[in-house]
C-alpha cells in the first residue's frame, strides 16, 4: 500500500518520513519530525559559516569570532 512517494526516509535519522500535512497545515516531511528537520537546518547553517565570506556588514560576528579565536590561544 506504499507508493514510492511515502517511502521517504529521514535524512538526520532514517526513521520513515512524517505524514503528509493536511492541506494548509505544516509537516516537517522530509524528515520524520520538527527535531530531526531542526537538527538537519543547524547543519546546514554551520557549513554556511564556515565558508569565509566574512566580508559582512555585521561586525558583531566578526568581533565574536575573533574573541574566541583570541581564547583559544590564551588555552594553548
Ligand atoms: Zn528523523
């Protein structure tokens, strides 16, 4: 009774995907809940950081990253 389009499986996890969202609802599809699609997006901003297109408007990451960078060699 399963058509290929229903046989998806989590990418985070593997477990079958969540249902289908009523129409005008929400389904966290492809993954099989709102944790393993959370956990997937957290993926996916950290690869975006650490591309170093740091050539942004907003200081405040800049200043936090070199503050860490700054601890870290204090640690060494
Ligand atoms: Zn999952």
């Amino acid at each position: 009774m399963t058509s290929p389009a229903d046989s998806l499986t989590c990418p985070t996890c593997g477990a079958p995907a969540a249902a289908r969202a009523e129409k005008g609802g929400r389904s966290p599809r492809p993954f099989c809940s709102r944790r393993c699609a959370d956990i997937d997006l957290g993926r996916w901003f950290q690869e975006s950081y650490a591309i170093p297109a740091v050539e942004s408007a907003d200081d405040t990451i800049v200043e936090s990253l070199a503050a860490v960078k700054a601890h870290s060699e204090e640690d060494i």
